[in-house]
C-alpha cells in the first residue's frame, strides 16, 4: 500500500488507499478468472460485475447450452468495514489463499460463506 498522503489526514486517507487496493486486486482476480472461463469456444459468456460505488463485485455466467439456460454466479466479493467479504464461491478453487497470495492478509478476509457463529473457528476475519 502506498503510504503517501497518510500523514495528512492517517485515517481517511490510509483507510481509503486500502479499498483502493483490494477492489483492485479483487478486479484483476475477477478478470483473469472472467478470461480462463470464457477460453476456448463455450456457449456460456462470463462477465464481471462490479459495482465499484457501493463495493460489490461478481462473475457470473450467462449463456445456452443446448436447451438449458445458465445463470449463475461463481464468485461474490463485496468490500464492507474496509474488509473484503467472500458472499459466494461456486468453484473449488480456495480463493480465500488466492486473495492471501495477492497481498490480502487473513485478519482482512472475512468468509461470508460461513455462519458468522462458526467464523471464530476459521483463520480469517469474524466481521
């Protein structure tokens, strides 16, 4: 994280560079995997949503298949008390590691997945 600006104002500004942060790196996660999807020659369009306003970011898949119709999400991150929040993952993949890998360190992740009753039993984040 860059540090410039945060002497001036330590909180806002520190606080404010940080959601820079994650709502870039949780954007590039969203497009790589939007691209590893969409490769090759599939009937099933993958597309990011992000709504970068409210903090909330989603792939979702969109598309036929013969005669069955596909909509769905595959992942949901939202940003919430400058912590990034994962709402949903219908993959095997562990994203939580993968943000970890990225830069996100665990006291930031919360896993939304998880009953919040059950957090405190993780190595992340409770809220």
């Amino acid at each position: 994280m860059n540090l410039r600006g945060c002497l001036k104002f330590p909180i806002f500004n520190c606080r404010m560079e940080k959601v820079e942060k994650y709502e870039q790196i949780i954007l590039q996660f969203l497009e790589e995997q939007e691209a590893y999807w969409n490769r090759g020659n599939t009937p099933i369009d993958y597309q990011v949503i992000a709504d970068t306003q409210r903090k909330r970011y989603q792939l979702i898949s969109i598309g036929w298949k013969e005669k069955n119709y596909f909509h769905g999400c595959l992942y949901h991150f939202d940003i919430i008390n400058d912590k990034i929040w994962i709402q949903k993952n219908n993959t095997d993949m562990l994203i939580a590691k993968e943000l970890i890998e990225l830069g996100v360190p665990k006291y930031d992740i919360v896993l939304g997945v998880i009953h919040p009753k059950r957090r405190k039993d993780t190595e992340y984040a409770v809220a």
